[in-house]
C-alpha cells in the first residue's frame, strides 16, 4: 500500500481480510538486509498495480522510486500490469496518455479502465475495472494459462421437451456443472462459449450463453458452430426422448389414464464426435444410476468419444443440482477418479486433464 491507499483503507483491515501482511515501507527493519523492495521484486510472479493513480503512473513512466511501490516496481523483472482508477478529466489528459504509452511500449499490461460512474461525482472513463475482470486478465495471460487462444464449446443444464403450451418433460439438472467447467476453461485462457437449457445461474463474467430450451435447438446451437471449436464438452442432461406431438392448446384432463407417444432425440454428442475430419477434441458425460463404469466405457467406445466423465445421479450426493459432485474419467488408454469436491474445484481439474490429453493425441 502507498501511503495515499492507507487514508482510504487502513493497513490492518487489509491485513485481517487476506490474511497476508501488508507492505508499506521503503526500508523494512524487519528484514534481515532491510531490504524489503528488492525481496518483493525478486518473489512475485507477477506485479499489478490496483488501483492505480495518475501519479502512480506518471512515477512508474518516468523510473521514480521513491517509495514502496514505485521501487518494487522498478526493481522487479516479473510481469507487470497496472489497473487504472481515476477522475476521467486526469485520464483524458495528453500527459497521463503520454506516460501509458510509454510504460505499454515497455511492456506494461493495462487492464482497463472502464466507463461509467466515478466516486467523484463525474462520468467517464477511469472506473478501475471489476475485481473479477483483472482477475481473469491476469489469468489469461499467466503462464497457468494451458487452453491459452483454444476455442471451447460447451453444453451444459436441461432441456424441455412440450407436451402442450403449458407443459414440458424435464430432468433434475441445474447446469452448475456445465457453468463451472465454462468458468474453468475461461480462467486458463480458453474462449468459451456455453449453451445453455434453461437454469437459474448468472453466467460466468462476460459470457453470453446461447440459450435455448429443447433437445432440437440444442442440436442445432452446437452442430451449427462445432467446425470452429478445439474441444466440445457436453455437459447439458440432453433429454432422449420428446413427446411426438406437442399439442397447439392445453391438454384437457379427461381419462382416468393417458399415454405420451415419445420419439428418440438426435445424439449430439454422437453427431459431434462422427463430423467428418472432426479435429475437435470430444467430451462426453454420463449420469448414471447403476453400473457406472460399464456403461460409461459402452458411451465412450459407441459414441467414439476421446474421454467421458461419469457420475452418479439418483444418489444422496453429487450429481444433479448439487453443488458438490465426483467423477469418474475415462480415455481409451487409462481413467482417473476425481474425488468429491465443490464442483468450481472439479471443473478445474476436469479441464486440466482435458488440457492433457488434448495435447497428447495431437502430438501423436
Ligand atoms: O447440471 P447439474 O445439476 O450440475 O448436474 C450435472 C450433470 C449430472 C447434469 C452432469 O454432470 C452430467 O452428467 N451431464 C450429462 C447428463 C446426461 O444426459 O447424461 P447421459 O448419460 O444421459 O448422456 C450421455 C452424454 O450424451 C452426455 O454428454 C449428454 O450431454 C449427451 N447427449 C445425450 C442425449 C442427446 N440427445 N444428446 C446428447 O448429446
């Protein structure tokens, strides 16, 4: 913290709330060479700047040091990024634009800022960018970063079938899964795009899902665009079978009992892994009450699939509409078990491994 930062917000409650010390001093006693800028600058992995001041800048630009911040920032050879925050008359001016540039063409990042209301009363450009948005920046570019530029589709929630104007089949799944995995692939570099049935889930930050309802607009939202993506993942709980008719008015209660006539659905995860010269690395899901692992290896060798993670549904835990789940992933040459966890952790490690493997089959 500069000492500026520490009228706003004091050093302790900084303190208490990321449970780190807080660094404010050029010269740190407790230090054993009281060198305390130098140790910064030689341990972080990466520098960002949040929020930063025009004077902050202007001092970064020229190679001042003159107190914590500027000197660990002159001192270290780690990556540096900077998130503005400012009244938008100081932002528009020529000098503060003078010194971005010259800090970018040295090879400072900037992440944002952005347009909108600021705390000083005023409109404009200077709002530092959301907390979240330089998280996933810094993301982007760190060296995590392992789906880096690779495009990935993904399907994730239910679908409804109608029966009538009022009335549709549905299943139990809430799309976390599905939103989780898209936040994960996101997080690592990915451009993502989700399709989504209809849930109750904001997306992840700066995804627009494609929204539809039924198995059909499914179908048509992902094999319209698949040809573009590197890795398919479906996640949706796509319904097998739709009623045949969908009456135009309500279905009138008359018989004691009454019979829907169903059609199967088209496989889209089948149609995804037969596409003709399918460079697209294909997940599939299975949700499963019994005999997991066999039925799970018939869709992956049926359904020509490079890997499909398995999970029990029906059961106390996991699986649908919780927010814990486990997996069990199979490729043709091996599986591995991810143990029950929060399904944020679980898509995490679910698109590591995909990561893995997408890059083994095209090395080989
Ligand atoms: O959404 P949540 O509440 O978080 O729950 C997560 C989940 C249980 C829905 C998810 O983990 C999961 O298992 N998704 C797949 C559910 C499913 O439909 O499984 P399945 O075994 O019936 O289908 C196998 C695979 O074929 C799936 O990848 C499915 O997307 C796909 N499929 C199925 C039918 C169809 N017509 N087209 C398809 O692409």
């Amino acid at each position: 913290m500069t000492h500026s930062a520490t009228q706003f917000i004091s050093p302790l409650t900084f303190q208490a709330l990321s449970g780190n010390p807080v660094a404010l001093d050029l010269l740190d006693a407790d230090e054993e060479n009281a060198m305390g800028h130098i140790n910064l600058a030689r341990w972080a992995d990466i520098v960002l700047i949040a929020p930063a001041t025009a004077n902050s800048i202007a001092k970064f630009s020229l190679g001042f040091a003159d107190d914590l911040l500027s000197t660990v920032f002159l001192a270290t050879n780690c990556p540096l990024y900077i998130a503005p925050a400012m009244n938008q008359a100081m932002w528009n001016k020529s000098v503060t634009q003078e010194n971005i540039q010259r800090l970018k063409s040295n090879g400072v990042h900037f992440i944002g800022p952005e347009s909108g209301d600021q705390a000083c009363g005023e409109t404009g450009f200077g709002r530092m960018s959301e907390p979240n948005d330089i998280v996933i920046a810094l993301l982007k570019n760190s060296k995590n970063s392992i789906l880096q530029g690779i495009n990935v589709l993904i399907s994730a929630g239910p679908t409804r079938e109608p029966l009538d104007p009022v009335r549709y089949i549905t299943n139990r799944s809430s799309g976390k899964m599905g939103y989780a995995l898209a936040e994960a692939a996101l997080n690592v570099g990915a451009n993502v795009t989700l399709i989504s049935g209809p849930v109750n889930l904001s997306a992840p930050h700066k995804l627009q899902p494609i929204n539809i309802e039924t198995a059909e607009q499914m179908y048509h939202a992902v094999l319209s665009r698949v040809d573009k993506y590197d890795i398919y993942i479906g996640a949706a709980a796509v319904a097998d079978y739709r009623p045949v008719v969908c009456s135009s008015q309500k279905i009138k209660k008359q018989a004691d009992d009454s019979i829907i006539k169903l059609q199967k659905t088209r496989d889209i995860l089948a149609a995804v892994a037969s596409l003709p010269k399918n460079s697209c690395f294909v997940v599939g899901f299975a949700a499963e009450t019994d005999n997991l692992e066999f039925y799970a290896k018939n869709k992956l060798t049926q359904k020509n699939l490079d890997m499909i993670a398995a999970n029990w549904v029906g059961k106390e835990q996991g699986g649908f509409d919780k927010d814990e789940n486990a997996l069990q992933i199979y490729w043709n040459s091996g599986n591995k078990s991810l143990k029950m966890t929060n399904k944020t952790q679980l898509a995490e490690q679910l698109i590591s491994l995909i990561a893995e493997k997408m890059n083994e089959k095209n090395t080989t």
